[in-house]
C-alpha cells in the first residue's frame, strides 16, 4: 500500500495528457475498439434498410464507455493478480501512476454512464444486454479465473454478445442473425485464448489463474479445446450464408479462412509450443477481422 501511496504523489505531477493516457490506458482502448468493431458489424448485419449513421455514432459512445469502464474495474480487482506478472507489471494501477481508488470509480462512473447513454439515446434492451456483459464479465469471468478452467467459457460469451448488442440496436429485437454472430465469435475466442494462455502459462500460474494450460501442462486437454472449438468454427462460420445473411462469395471465403484456422489449431495440438502458439494466435488475429469484413461486403438485404 506504501507503493500506492507514493504513486500517488507521483500522479499529481504528471501532465495532464500524460495522466489522459494512463486513463485510455488503464480502460484497454485497444481491446475497446475491437468490441466496437464487432458491435459495428453486428449493427450493419441487422440494419434492414439503411444504416442510421447517427444512431451508430450512439452506440459506439454507449458501449466505449460501458466496455472501457468494466475494463477498468477488471483492473482494480485484479491489483494483486497483475502485480505478479511480468507483462501487467508496468500496468498504470499497478506501477502507481494511477491509485486504486481512482481506477474504482474512474470504473463505476464510466460503466453507469455508458449504460445510462445506452438506455436514453439507443435502445433499453442493447443496454440491457450490455449489463449483462458487465455482470458476467465482473462477477462470472473474473473470479472464476481463480478457481476453474471453465472461466475461459463464461469469458467466451460475454465477449461474443456485442454484435447481439448491435443487433437489437439496429432492430429492436435479436433475430437468428444475431445467434450466428453470437456463435461465430464465441468459437474463435476459445482457440484465441488459449493461444494466449499457452505463450502466457507462467505468468498465469505465477498469478494463481487457473485456466487450462496452466492445469493442463502436457497440452492434451488444451489442445483437444482448440482443435473441437476449431472444427466447430468452420462449420458454423458457413452459417451466415445458409441463413440468408451473405452471398457465395463470403462462404467460399469462410470455408478456406475456416480450414485455414483449423490448420494451425491443429498444429498447436500437435506440437504445442509457444512458437505454434504464437502462430494460431496470429491467424486468430487476422481470422477475424476478415470474416466480418467479408459478411460486410457481401451482406444480402434484410427485410
């Protein structure tokens, strides 16, 4: 706590862009924007006219904020955790340049507001979901990282409901669309984070997360994970143009992006070293920005 309290000090003497960025920081902008993307994409895919650019703009402040605020009360409950490994070290609560009471409420604010925004300005049930992303993400996903490798699945569906979020946006109501996205990107986070547990294992150990790697350290169960989640992603990937929701151009491509991943799912349960680790996590990376640029692209007009 001395270390807190002399960061403190150290704090008030920043910049005040300096102190900007600690906080952009301590909210994981770079994570935000991905949950901004897949939100945008589920928002096109249900738009069924044209898309109310306006109303967009909304939401993409609505879930900033409530994302960015949950991130950050993500960071003041895992002080301790993230103070033990290397790469959270230098973290903005954890080397002091913010104090741990600041990132509480810097949290709580910004999680109300955006939940707030959402509600007023949006639509109730987009806010509704979104709390439900907070909820399980805070009080589901985070505890359990600490008692159960089934922690990576309660995780899965929290980060795979934002198209849902931009879906009844954009209609009002979640439609099957919006489960085919649902279920799209809660497959590909399975083989993404367990790619990362895996180049990561002994800094999750260090910290006491007890997810499959860290238990599984021959690999055999992580690997059947990603290889089972992998299969899976394939099939399901081929589900927006079987419903309607794309042309021929996005299944052709999904099918190969799809056998593509599988490939290095494979690769990963075979060898599972970090270099093969390093590799899915890359292809996991590229994956899916192209799946939904492709679904984007080549959208078939909703009714």
């Amino acid at each position: 706590m001395m270390e807190f309290r002399t960061a403190t000090v150290r704090v008030a003497r920043v910049p005040a862009y300096q102190r900007l960025l600690d906080y952009l920081e301590l909210a994981k902008m770079r994570l935000v924007l991905m949950i901004l993307v897949v939100t945008l994409v589920g928002f096109y895919m249900g738009a069924p006219g044209p898309v109310d650019w306006w109303q967009v703009q909304h939401l993409l402040v609505g879930v900033a904020l409530a994302a960015g605020g949950a991130l950050a009360l993500n960071a003041y409950i895992e002080i301790e955790a993230d103070a033990l490994m290397p790469r959270t070290q230098t973290r903005p609560v954890q080397d002091g340049r913010i104090p741990p009471s600041a990132a509480l409420w810097f949290g709580i604010v910004t999680t109300a507001s955006g939940l707030l925004y959402l509600t007023l300005l949006v639509e109730p049930w987009s806010a509704c979901i979104t709390s439900a992303i907070v909820g399980s993400y805070l009080f589901g996903y985070t505890p359990l990282k600490m008692k159960t490798s089934l922690c990576s699945l309660v995780g899965a569906v929290a980060g795979a409901l934002p198209p849902v979020v931009g879906w009844v946006a954009a209609r009002g109501s979640a439609g099957n669309g919006a489960w085919v996205l649902f279920a799209i990107l809660f497959l590909w986070q399975i083989p993404h984070s367990l790619a990362i547990a895996r180049l990561y294992r002994d800094d999750y150990a260090r910290a006491g997360f007890r997810i499959l790697p860290v238990l599984d350290p021959e690999g055999w169960s992580t690997g059947r994970h990603v290889v089972i989640h992998s299969l899976a992603l394939l099939a399901v990937g081929l589900l927006p143009t079987l419903v309607g929701m794309t042309g021929v151009v996005y299944f052709v491509a999904a099918l190969l992006l799809g056998l593509v991943f599988l490939g290095f799912g494979i690769d990963l349960a075979r060898a599972y070293t970090t270099v093969a680790a390093r590799r899915l996590l890359f292809v996991s990376l590229v994956y899916l920005p192209l799946i939904f640029l492709l679904m984007a692209l080549d959208k078939v007009p909703q009714s």
